[in-house]
C-alpha cells in the first residue's frame, strides 16, 4: 500500500498548494470568481457521455458489478448522476445504491467540488444528483453519468445549456469517455456539438477516450469492423484531425449473457477483444495517478497564468507611478515659476520691497501652492485618467508577449487585467502586490518542479498490485461461439480457448 499512500500523499500535498499559494492571490484580483482547490479537492472524476443509446449506463453498470443505473434503448435517465463510493458502507455481496441526495445537497456542500455548477440555474439542479454505492470498483474514483445525446433537441427543450455544463464537467474530470454504439456511430448532432466546439476546448486531448461500445451487437467481424470504418471517419470529420483517435472497443458481458441467445451470427471474434476491455478497465482504474498529472499541469498552468496576471499588474502600476512622477515633477516646476513670478510681481508692484520681503515670500509660497494644488487636481488628473484609458484599451502592450505560450496565457487572463484595472481605476498598493507576485513566482518555477520531480519518483515505483487488488475484478469472459452453451462458460475466472475451426486473428 506504499504506492497508494505516496499517491494521496503527494495529491494532498498539491491540493495545500494551491490552496495557500495560489487561491488567496486569485480571489484578491478576481482572477477567480471561487477558490482553486474547490474544483480540485475531491477525488478522481470519470466523465461518461455519449449518445443516448450508447451503453453508458450499460457499461458503469459492468464496472460496479451490479444495476446501479437504468437502461434501455429508449433514453432512460434525463439527469447528470454522480456515482461515488459511500465510505459508511459495510462490506456486501451485493452492490446496490446505499444513499441518493439531490441538485441542491451537492451545489452547496463544499466537501464536493460542484459550486462552479450553481450558475446553470434550478432546472440544472432539479436534473443533477449524487447517488452513493458500494462498489469496491468506486474506492478512488467516481464515475459522472451523462444525458444521452440527441438529435433534435435544443437547449430550450432541456431548460438548461447542455454544452456548457458538459464543459464545466469535463473541465473537473480527469478522464471523458466518449461512447458510441454500432449503430450510430458518431452522427448525432449534439456529439459533434461536444466534440468539435466543447470538449475539446475545455480539456486535454490526452484524457478523452474513444469508446466504441456494444460491440457483441455486431453480426460478425466484418460486420464490427464495416462500423470501426465508419466511426473513424465520422470522429475524423468531427475533430478535424487528420490523425485517427485510438478507439476503445467493449461491451456488457453482463448484458450480453442475458441476451446471447437471441442474437444472429457468430461471435467468436470477440474472444480476441478481450485484452480491449481489460485496457479500458485498467484506463479506468488508473484515474488516481492521472489526478496526480492533471493536479500537475493545473499548478503549472494557473501558476504561470497568475504570474504573468500579476506581472501585467505590477507593470502597469509602476508605469502608473512614473507617469505620475513625471506629472508630479512637471507640476512642481511650474508651480515653483508661478510661485517666483508671484514674488517678482510683488516687488515691481511695489507690494514688497524686495524678494526676500517676508511679504514677497508669503505670497510667493501662497501662489506655489495654488499652482501646485490647481495642477494636481486639474490638468494632472485629467492626464491620468487618459493615461489609464489609453492602457485599457491596449492592454496587449503592457507586458512582453514574446512566445507563442505567453500570447496563449495573455487570451485568458488579458480581459481580466482590463476588467481590475477597469474596476480599480489603475490604483492598488504596489508593496502587497510585488509580495505577492513573489508568493506566485516560488511557485510557477520552483514549486511546478518539485512537484515534476515528484511524479517522476512514482512512476519509478514499482507496481504496487495491492492498490488496486481489491477493486480490479477479473472480467468475466464469455466466449460467444454458437456450438457453446451458456453453461459451459460458468468460470469467471477461465478464458475460454480460441475456436479451433478457423484461424487465429493474426493468421488472417
């Protein structure tokens, strides 16, 4: 269990960070609207979308081990269900629901990382929930069910934005499983919506898995890889990439058993599939070290966001208070002029007799203040007012934009330093922030690394089996031929041998 302690050791540590370092700067200057961590600080999150007949349900159901969710070919669940580990539960035989709670309980627990999700509004909230299972398969990860994918439905008939909550959500979640059934493989309108213009700008591409799923619904080989064919090029005009995606395939033992009997042609193939739905079960279980790569590039990412945020900041203040010099300087010059010219009135007037008259320096003191006074709350204030309007409106310029990174970082933290300075009107305390922008700075270049190196030593780390030994079931594999009965594939644990009657999938 080394290895397991090690991991929430060093993701608990990573949480402190941000927590101490990072949110208090970024609730301060409204680079944040809530604190980092809160989106952070739960455990591994798995996104399953897909279109509505595409086993999602089906397929979270195989990997707890009993029938947590409703399926059916028509769409049974219209709601985003989080299904986590219930950590009261006892030990059973049988994996059931133990606690449902609603929308409303997990918005505004802040033991969940949801709060970012308020803003969707109640008819959000009356479609989320949180069901509590006790799957051992559930220990370090919970699993998000999705709304299937539709057709013709809009945003009105929903009553909430769809895409944007799949957004939100595939933003927290450390793994998206995207799910496709065989027969429509990629077509429907609300997929190429999430993966053309959602997913794809609110995550990584390296935690999207392609699912091609219910694969035992195909007749034969040609049958499954006639489908392979199509999905590839569907996700190929959908993603606008030229490279293929790898494709995951699987499907339900559970739900294939249940209906072997009543399907057409020979499925032996799906013995040589079965190290498939292995991989995608072991990408699955892996979501914990994967949290620890996400936690990695989320401090790396907002550390160096919020560093140059900051940057930008202190830039503009200390040009703000060399313009302000300047003016300041300039207003004294004249003021002194005015102040002298004032004495040198008084003597020539006759009002004084001579320069150093105390007469002649009261009054020459009276007009150097005047001047001086008039200067800063006249023409001085209007300078700086169109000294910071002329910033805001190229705030590009106030920093070097010199690499493609800091140009990537600027397009997301530009119109927050617009709308501080906006808000502030240019003025905040340059001693805190240089302090501050310090705070940040540790973290962007020494922290990120340490927290590098870190993950380097884990992945050094032996496999430690036993992390997972309790939760890793062996799949239950069926072999499909039509000469074998039910029955005889009783074993679990067997893998039943390749027919014999025809070649290997790698003599072919």
């Amino acid at each position: 269990m080394y290895r397991e302690n090690y991991i929430n050791a060093l993701r608990l540590e990573m949480v402190e960070m941000v927590r101490d370092g990072l949110s208090p700067v970024a609730l301060k200057y409204g680079y944040s609207d809530v604190a980092l961590e809160s989106t952070i600080k739960w455990r591994p999150l798995v996104l399953v979308v897909g279109n509505y007949s595409s086993g999602k349900s089906t397929l979270i159901n195989e990997f707890l081990g009993g029938d947590v969710q409703a399926v059916g070919q028509a769409p049974t669940d219209d709601s985003f269900t989080i299904i986590t580990y219930d950590d009261a539960a006892t030990e059973q035989v049988t994996v059931r629901v133990t606690e449902e709670r609603d929308g409303k309980y997990l918005l505004n627990d802040p033991d969940y990382p949801f709060e970012i999700l308020k803003k969707h509004g109640q008819r959000f909230a009356s479609h989320f929930r949180l069901k509590k299972v006790n799957s051992p398969f559930l220990r370090n990860l919970a699993i998000i069910d999705t709304p299937g994918m539709l057709d013709s439905i809009t945003e009105r008939d929903r009553g909430y934005n769809y895409q944007d909550v799949i957004g939100d959500l595939a933003q927290l979640a450390d793994l998206v499983l995207v799910l496709f059934d065989p027969h429509k493989a990629g077509t429907v309108r609300e997929a190429h919506t999430s993966l053309r213009e959602t997913i794809s700008a609110r995550t990584f591409e390296d935690r999207v898995l392609f699912v091609l799923n219910r694969i035992d619904e195909c007749s034969s080989l040609s049958d499954l890889l006639q489908v392979y064919g199509t999905l590839c090029w569907n996700l190929s005009q959908i993603t606008g990439r030229k490279d293929i995606p790898a494709i995951h395939l699987t499907y339900s033992s559970r739900a294939a058993g249940k209906s072997d009997s009543s399907r057409p042609g020979s499925h032996d193939f799906l013995y040589h599939l079965q190290n498939q739905r292995k991989k995608l079960r072991e990408s699955v279980l892996d979501a914990p070290r994967r949290r620890l790569d996400n936690l990695a590039s989320f401090i790396e990412t907002h550390s160096e966001r919020l560093d140059q945020f900051l940057e930008a900041l202190l830039t503009h203040r200390k040009r703000t208070q060399k313009f302000q010099f300047k003016l300041t300087l300039i207003g004294a010059l004249l003021s002194l002029f005015l102040g002298g010219a004032v004495a040198y009135g008084a003597v020539i007037f006759g009002l004084a007799g001579t320069l150093t008259d105390p007469w002649a320096m009261v009054l020459a003191v009276a007009a150097l203040g005047a001047g001086l006074a008039f200067w800063i709350y006249g023409p001085m204030r209007v300078m700086m007012k169109a000294f910071q309007r002329r910033w805001r409106k190229k705030t590009d310029a106030i920093i070097s934009l010199d690499t493609q990174t800091r140009k990537d970082n600027w397009q997301s933290v530009g119109p927050l330093v617009f709308r501080y300075l906006q808000k502030t009107s240019g003025r905040y305390p340059v001693k805190t922030l240089k302090n501050e922008y310090a705070q940040v700075h540790e973290i962007y270049t020494e922290g990120s690394r340490e927290v590098r190196k870190a993950l380097n030593e884990l992945a050094n780390m032996a496999p430690d089996q036993a992390v997972f030994d309790n939760i890793s079931k062996p799949i239950e594999d069926e072999d499909f031929s039509d000469a074998k009965s039910a029955d005889d594939a009783s074993d679990p644990d067997q893998l039943p041998p390749p027919p014999q009657d025809r070649p290997a999938a790698s003599e072919k």
